[in-house]
C-alpha cells in the first residue's frame, strides 16, 4: 500500500510569486488551514520541496 501524505497550508499566499501560487493551487489547497491528503509520489514531494515554508507535512 503505498504512503499518504497529510499536506496542511500554513501561510497566506499573498506576496508569493505565480509559481508558488500555482504548484500551491495544483497541490488542491485554497485557505490557511485547510489539509488535503496525497499519495506520496515523487512528483507531489517536488511540489512540497518548492513550497514546504508554507506548509505542514505529515506521513499518514
């Protein structure tokens, strides 16, 4: 069975550069706060790597 990643967005993205905003908006997360749960693939890690300031990781 393979991993889940519980991802948690953290701080504001007012401020942030396009890039940021789009891997944050691909990741599918909207408001601080809210979490969404992922596979952990080596795609969504690239996409934590870029933006893991902003965000809480935890293993489920």
């Amino acid at each position: 069975m393979a991993k889940k990643l519980e991802i948690t967005l953290k701080k504001s993205l007012i401020g942030r550069n396009q890039k940021q905003r789009a891997t944050i908006e691909a990741l599918g997360l909207k408001k601080i706060g809210q979490t969404i749960t992922h596979n952990d693939t080596p795609q969504i890690r690239g996409m934590i790597h870029r933006t893991d300031f902003m965000l809480v990781v935890k293993e489920v």
